[in-house]
C-alpha cells in the first residue's frame, strides 16, 4: 500500500500504450491532448465545488471520467485511486473531498509527466524509423 491507501502501480502503464496499434499513432496524440483536458477539467469542477454544495450525483460523474479518461490512456495509478473514489462516492458523500481532491491532482501531475514523457521519445522513436526505413524490422 501507498500514501493513497492502495495498492502501488506506476503512473503510466506504457506496456499497455505500446500494444496499441501503429494505425492509432496518427491519432493517439488527439487522445491523449483529450484526455488530459477532460481530467483537468473534471478536476477544476470538483475543486470548484469542494467548499459548497455539489451533489452526489456530480461527484460520481467527475471521478467517473477521471477513472475512465486515465484508463484509456494507461494511467493504471489515477485510474485505480478514481475506481475506488467512484464506489465510495455511489455509497456516501465523502467527508474528505479537499483530500481526495489533493491525491487526484498529485496523481494527475505525475500521469501527466509520465505521458508527456512517453509521447515524446515514442515521437523520437517513429520519427527514427521513418529516417531509417531499415530498423523497421
């Protein structure tokens, strides 16, 4: 177990990334731009509402997309801890959102660094084999 009371997994499972297929790397950089946005933004909506009144139902959207969006784009880390989130949140209000609220962003940041990272030596990666039509054994 982590900090964030779970079982450890690395911010980015790049072995999930690397077995998608080349047809998707034209578009994975899309995804991945998407992605991020609709974290940041479901982030920004629960900081939003973290000192008022936001109803059960929001929470569970926020954190659903969170879980589904870092999913999608190998974030095993963010995607576990909003899993969690969201059978928490579909049972009560959490009494702990400000926290909540803080590991996500802390998850957030070190996903997104991670993918940032992968995004770009696979870049440098694609743009080696079309150099060198060779290495594309």
């Amino acid at each position: 177990m982590d900090t964030f009371g779970h079982s450890a997994h690395p911010p980015l499972d790049e072995d999930f990334l690397d077995a998608l297929p080349k047809t998707l790397s034209d578009i994975l950089p899309g995804m991945v731009e998407a992605g991020l946005t609709d974290i940041a933004t479901q982030l920004e909506e629960l900081k939003r509402h973290a000192n008022s009144d936001i109803n059960q139902t929001d929470m569970i959207r926020c954190i659903h997309s969170i879980k589904s969006c870092s999913n999608q784009l190998g974030g095993a880390e963010l995607a576990e801890f909003a899993r969690n989130k969201e059978a928490e949140y579909s049972n009560e209000v959490p009494r702990q959102l400000e926290e909540d609220i803080d590991s996500l962003t802390i998850l957030f940041s070190r996903f997104q660094r991670e993918l940032l990272r992968y995004m770009a030596e696979r870049a440098d990666k694609l743009d080696g084999e079309h150099e060198h039509p060779d290495n594309n054994k």
